[in-house]
C-alpha cells in the first residue's frame, strides 16, 4: 500500500492531542478517525492500493465536503477508503471504475474553517469505539505492527524502563493479546489498554507510544510499591485502590489479573460466600463501587452509561441481592462456630 499524497503528516490516526483539545468537534468519539495530511490545494491524491470506486461526490457526513470512496481487500478482508476535503468536481474517476495503486483520483481541496489538508480515512474491521476506522499506519507498514514486531519491542520498552520484560510481555497479553485495536467497557484502549481519562498525555492507540508509556508507568508503581504483585494491581485497579487497602484490592478481576500474569496463586483469589462472606462480598462491593464511579463521572461529562456498563451493574447488583440470605446466613455460622452447609 502507498501514501495517497505527498505531503507531510498533520494528523495521525487516534487520539491526537488536537481531538482531546476539541471536544467540540469530535464529541464523544475518542479520537481522530482517519489521518490528515499538510498537502496544498490542488495535490493530485491517488488510490492506496487496487480496488473499486464505490462513491464519488458529498456524503451524509456534511464536514467531508467532496468526497471520493474506494472498496478493496477481498469479500472476507473489505475495507473502504474515504478521501475527504478534496476539490468539488475535481474527480478523475467514476462509480464502478477500477483503480490500481498509485492511480490520480482527485485533487485535494479544502474545509470553510481549515487549512488546505486531505483527510484519508479507512473502515472496515477497526474498533467499534472509533466507528469501524484502521490505522493507516497498520496497512502502510504491515510488518512493523505484526505480533512480533510488538513482542520485541515491548521488550526493548520494558528493558529501557528497567522492569522483567517476561512478566511486561505477560501482562501486554492479558491486556489485549496484542490487538492495538483492543477496547472494553471501562473506558481503557489500544495494546496497553489506557485510559484516556486518567493518562491524557499518550494516545492509547499508538502501539508503541503506549507500549513505552505502561513499561513507564509499571516501573513508577514497581517503585512506588516495591513489589511486581502491587505494581500489576496499581496498573489494573490504580494505585490509590492499593494503598486504600494495603496491598492488592480485594477484587476479583485484579486478583485474577495479578495471578495470571505472574503464573503463580500469589494473591488470594475472591472466596465463594461460604468461606468468607465479608471476603465476598467487599470483592463484589468493590467491583460494583468502581464501576458506578467510572459511569458518575463520566456522566457529568454529559456521557451516557455503555451497554456493557448498564449490563455489569445491573449483574452485580442482582448479585449481591440474589445472595444476601445466603451470606447472612454464613456470617451466623460463622459467628456461631458451626460448620458450613
């Protein structure tokens, strides 16, 4: 695949300091869709690789202005190219034309409120959570961003931070198996699954940019906590949950994590109800209570609860209802020294 223009980078795909710094323009959505490129009005754009021209005009999206689409991939791997901003009418191409890489399509134009600049955008397969866009990046340079590409340098990274680059590799893949485009209900994304509220400095979907910053940030916890068990909980559950309880938090999504990662049962893992009920039911407390934190939050931002957020409390709460007979009934064994049911 080649560069649809040449022209220097002005924004890349994901969270650029320029979407978090622009509420206004990208609301919710966690960052920047497709990649923009500096390129002066008139720059003749051309196709990325083989495929078809599906589109060539506006869209239902009005900020795109003159657009120009092209599918390729095959039936199993599609993806649709986007070519926004560029000339009104400038298209060399027409619907149902076929295109070979490096083929001029259009020219490049510009936006009524921004420089000159082509945005190339590419879905098909991305996250959910960046409404199905890819990196270029991962297409223009395939090999750097293969699995072990990202092993070896994760490594390096955790090498570099001074920290057991096995257990680092470890928890990489307990966060994500090394998919950049992992994401999930708390609001944590990309390889080393950040959280943008909490580190708003590195954009989680730059494999190595985040690869770099958690080998950073597990030494500052190794540092801070002495341990590699409470510096894998502080990353998990964060390191004010750690000193809150003294060591790694009685959760049983933390203790799982911590466990998994070092290979060994260092941590006790949550107890049923029968064998400790104030154990059990602080665990589901706090995985209640963290979660619900998350979504008051996020919701004087003015962001809406996801569906697996409303899902999980819901759950937990059902939980913890559903078994306080049950728990109360092993709290007055328990106290009366009799054995368990």
């Amino acid at each position: 695949m080649i560069e649809p223009v040449e022209a220097p980078v002005s924004q890349e795909w994901g969270l650029t300091r320029f979407a978090r710094d622009n509420p206004h323009v990208y609301g919710d959505n966690p960052g920047h869709r497709g990649r923009d490129y500096a390129s002066f009005e008139g720059a003749s754009v051309r196709a990325p690789e083989d495929g078809v021209v599906a589109h060539v005009g506006t869209t239902n999206v009005w900020a795109w202005g003159y657009v120009v689409s092209i599918v390729a991939g095959s039936d199993r791997n599609e993806r649709r190219h986007y070519f926004c901003h560029l000339q009104s009418g400038s298209a060399s191409v027409a619907e149902g034309d076929e295109v070979k890489a490096g083929d001029p399509i259009a020219r490049s134009g510009c936006t009524p409120n921004w420089p000159p600049h082509l945005h190339w955008e590419i879905r098909g397969g991305g996250p959910e959570v960046m409404g199905g866009s890819i990196d270029p990046r991962t297409l223009l340079h395939p090999d750097r961003y293969s699995k072990s590409a990202l092993r070896t340098y994760a490594r390096t990274a955790a090498e570099r931070a001074g920290i057991e680059p096995a257990i680092f590799a470890r928890q990489i893949e307990r966060e994500s198996g090394w998919n950049i485009y992992a994401h999930g209900p708390d609001g944590a994304f990309g390889i080393a699954r950040i959280a943008p509220r909490r580190h708003p400095t590195v954009n989680p979907w730059d494999a190595y940019a985040a690869l770099d910053y958690a080998a950073a940030l597990m030494a500052d916890h190794l540092g801070a906590f002495g341990s590699y068990e409470l510096a894998l909980a502080a990353y998990n559950a964060g390191p004010t949950a750690v000193k809150r309880h003294g060591g790694v938090p009685p959760s049983s999504e933390t203790r799982d994590y911590v466990n998994s990662i070092l290979g060994e049962k260092k941590v006790r893992p949550v107890q049923s109800i029968y064998d400790d009920p104030d154990f059990w039911l602080k665990s589901k407390w706090e995985e209640l209570a963290q979660t619900a934190i998350q979504v008051v939050n996020r919701a004087r931002a003015g962001v809406t609860p996801t569906d697996d957020e409303s899902r999980f409390l819901n759950s937990r709460y059902r939980d913890l209802m559903e078994n306080w007979p049950r728990l109360m009934e092993a709290e007055r064994r328990r106290a009366a020294g009799e054995p368990r049911a």
